[in-house]
C-alpha cells in the first residue's frame, strides 16, 4: 500500500516466474540468428578468399537498389554460392570423366535448348 502496488506479493512472485519464462525462449532465438547470420557470413566470406568478390558487390547492391536489409542481402549472396556449389560438383565430377571440351558443348547446348 505504501509502495503504490496493489499486487500481492504471491502476483508479484508470479511476475516474476512468468517474466523469466517470456525472456528464456527469446534468448535462445536470440542465439539461433546470430548462429545463422555467422554461417552466412562464412559462406559469403569463404567465396572472398578464393578471389571470388561477387557475393560482396552482390550484397551491396542489393542493399543500394533495392533497399533490402543487411542479413537479407547476405542470405540472398549466401544462397547463391551454395547453390553455385552444388552445382560444379557434378560438373566437376563429368569434367574429370568424360573431358572439358564434350561437357561445355553438352552445357551450352543445353543452356541453349532451355532459353
């Protein structure tokens, strides 16, 4: 009464579990995105070191022009290396085994089939 509060001291207690309760779950969201964030940075930052700068002008154009977030762009230039490496492997794998010159005509006559 002479704090100003109306709550019982048991509400008061229940405050205090049910706040502790709220804040524990968003922690550990908390966490999970930064985990992912620093994924992708590894991945984007991976393609850097092999002299590969795409991913860099990607996501700085992407902030520019079309006004996306950080972590967005990121993920969006993250996307496509994994996607660009999933893709040599295969292409790799048919390089070593059949020869560079048949699988860039077999590429681009099917690129040419597709457009």
């Amino acid at each position: 009464p002479g704090e100003g509060s109306s709550l019982s001291p048991q509400q008061k207690e229940d405050a205090q579990i049910s706040s502790t309760k709220i804040k524990e779950p968003r922690s550990r969201w908390l966490w999970l995105s930064h985990l992912r964030l620093l994924l992708l940075v590894v991945l984007v930052l991976s393609a850097v070191n092999s002299c590969n700068y795409l991913p860099i002008y990607l996501v700085s154009w992407l902030e520019e022009e079309t006004q996306l977030s950080p972590s967005l762009a990121l993920s969006i230039a993250a996307v496509a290396k994994v996607v660009q490496m999933l893709m040599t492997f295969p292409v790799s794998f048919a390089t070593d085994r059949y020869g560079a010159t048949k699988v860039m005509l077999l590429g681009g006559g099917s690129v040419s089939l597709v457009a």
